[in-house]
C-alpha cells in the first residue's frame, strides 16, 4: 500500500535515530495514512481517498473536501484529485 497523501503529497521520510550513545541507525517515518469516503455534491458521486490525519483536519476546518481541492496546490495533488479538481472547476463554469 503505497503510503502517500493524495492531498498534501506527504511521503515517507527518511533519516537517524540518534541513540544516548551517539550510535545511528537508519530509519523511516511514515505518515498517518487514513482512508476516508467523501461525497462530492456537485459531481453526485462519492469516492475513497487516501489522506493524512493532517489533511484530514484541513478538509474539516476550510468546510468540506470540495474547497480544500480547489484551495490546494495542483502540484502536490494526485492525478485521480486534479482530474476531479478540473471536472469540479468545469462544472462551475457551465
């Protein structure tokens, strides 16, 4: 299970747990991958997402997932969340 947020593009990250000791071993920290439903309204369709616990509190706090899509980078977005980002924006439009 690939561990990305398809919001925020939050990946593993690797590097050194430093012992008392100074002794280092390499490690990875991954991110708090959930899987979490969302209805969007304006397509009439629902989808699963892969989000961080972090994106997860900004999808609850700017009101629902349609404006974080459409307050979110394009860059750090995942091609299944552009292609709706730019279905939502069509939609607007029409």
């Amino acid at each position: 299970m690939s561990r990305i947020c398809e919001i925020t593009g939050t990946a593993p990250t690797y590097g050194n747990r430093v012992s008392h000791s100074n002794i280092k071993t390499r490690t990875r920290w991954v991110p708090n991958i959930k899987t979490k439903k969302f209805f969007i309204e304006e397509l009439g369709r629902t989808m699963t997402i892969k989000l961080c616990a972090s994106a997860l509190r900004t999808i609850d706090k700017q009101g629902g997932l349609v404006s974080a899509l459409m307050k979110a980078k394009d860059e750090n977005l995942s091609e299944r969340l552009s292609s709706v980002k730019r279905a939502i924006q069509k939609q607007r439009r029409a």
